[in-house]
C-alpha cells in the first residue's frame, strides 16, 4: 500500500474512533441527565435534569445549556439540518416548560429529551454511515 493511502487509512481510523468515543461521551452525559437515579418505590429515572432544574432561576438554564451542548455535538458530527432541528424542539420544550415550578420539574422527569436526542443522533448516524461508521449496537 502506498504510503499516502495508508495515512488516509489511519487518519480515517482515527477519527472514526474519535468520533465512536465522542458519541459514548454524548450517551453517558443523557444519561446522567435524564436516567441516572430510579425514583425508589418506582420504575421512573430521573437524572440531573430533574434534580437541579428544582434549584430555582438557574438550575433550568444549567440543563438547557447542557441539553444544548449535545445538539451542538450532534452538528459537529454531521448530522442533518433537519434532525438538529428535531433535537432542538426537544430542548426549547424542555427548556421552556421546565421553568415553570413543579409542574415543569415533574414534566422534565417524563420528557427526556436528552434520552430523545441521542435516540435520534443515533438513528441518524447509523443511516448514514459516511457520517459516522458506528455499531448501533454498542450505543
């Protein structure tokens, strides 16, 4: 192999697997977000969405901006202008309906839209794997 096709083959390797780590990164910051404690006598999860979007004046705008970044992340990797506006109606609704108290806090437990966004960001990449040559099923 010559040597110019083997660099393209290595750098392409590598960010395949810089690409596979930052999507693993991505599903566990949803994860803390929206699922990481089980509600005991329950089968609900709630993450840190829920925990400090309680905190009053900024624990929304803390999880929105955390919600945000993932959006952000899931541009970065190529995903569709339509799909990151999908992801985007996911955090404006969370954002928006979350500043009103209790009944905001409750909806943020039941809503998930970080869990939603990395579904989709997911999803989509699997579809498109010129994107992003993930296994779907290591996510």
């Amino acid at each position: 192999m010559p040597r110019q096709e083997q660099s393209n083959s290595y750098l392409a390797r590598d960010k395949a697997k810089g690409s596979n780590q930052e999507l693993e990164r991505l599903v566990k910051l949803a994860y803390w977000l929206d699922d990481r404690f089980r509600i005991p006598g329950t089968r609900w999860r709630i993450g840190l969405d829920g925990l400090v979007g309680l905190i009053p004046g900024v624990g929304d705008g803390i999880t929105t901006a955390l919600a945000a970044y993932i959006v952000l992340e899931a541009h970065r990797l190529g995903v569709s202008k339509m799909m990151l506006i999908r992801m985007i109606y996911n955090v404006i609704v969370d954002g928006l309906v979350g500043t009103i108290p209790l009944a905001g806090d409750l909806f943020d437990i039941r809503w998930k839209a970080n869990r939603k966004n990395i579904l989709l960001l997911t999803e989509h990449l699997a579809k498109h794997p010129e994107l992003n040559p993930i296994d779907p099923k290591k996510v």
